[in-house]
C-alpha cells in the first residue's frame, strides 16, 4: 500500500485581509473535497493570531496533490492570493509515525 500525503499550508495576511482572504479559502474547499485522492482538507484560523491560516490536508498520493495544485479552482486562488498575503508557506510531509 502506497504512503499518503500529509500537507501544512500557512498563509498569514496583510492586516485587514484577514476577511477577504477567508472568504476565498472557504471557496476552494468544497471543490478541493470532491476531487479525486483528498482524504482531509481542512482550513483553520489562528486563534492567537486572526491574520494566519492553516491548512492541514492529506492526499492518497503526491501524484493527487499534485495535480489538485494545478487544477483551475487552486491556480485561480494562487493567483489571487500574493497581493493579500504578507507571507506563505507549503510543506509537504512524508509521515514518520
């Protein structure tokens, strides 16, 4: 059986995007969750911090990672998001225990 594949995405925005940007995450999860090999995608807020998102996910293959990163609803977002964002980060995990 093939190893699946967790992902951590945080986004913190510029401040008073924190609404805008939300509203564009919310957007993308229930096309996210219909595709093929999304076992979780879940989008969470910082409680100590309202500026900074998170994304925990996890894909039945990194070939379905990635191409749920290319597919349109994510490309369309990608290409929205930089002018909100002070920073971002995409770690894709390989899982140990």
């Amino acid at each position: 059986m093939s190893q699946t594949t967790p992902v951590v995405a945080v986004f913190v925005t510029k401040p008073g995007a924190e609404e805008k940007v939300e509203a564009m995450f919310r957007a993308v999860v229930p096309t996210t969750l219909a595709e093929e090999g999304c076992i979780t995608y879940q989008l969470h807020r910082d409680s100590e911090n309202p500026r900074r998102f998170v994304f925990t996910e996890e894909w039945a293959s990194r070939e379905l990672l990635d191409r749920h990163l290319a597919a349109p609803h994510i490309a369309t977002l990608f290409a929205a998001l930089p002018e909100h964002l002070e920073s971002s980060e995409v770690s894709v995990l390989t899982r140990l225990a």
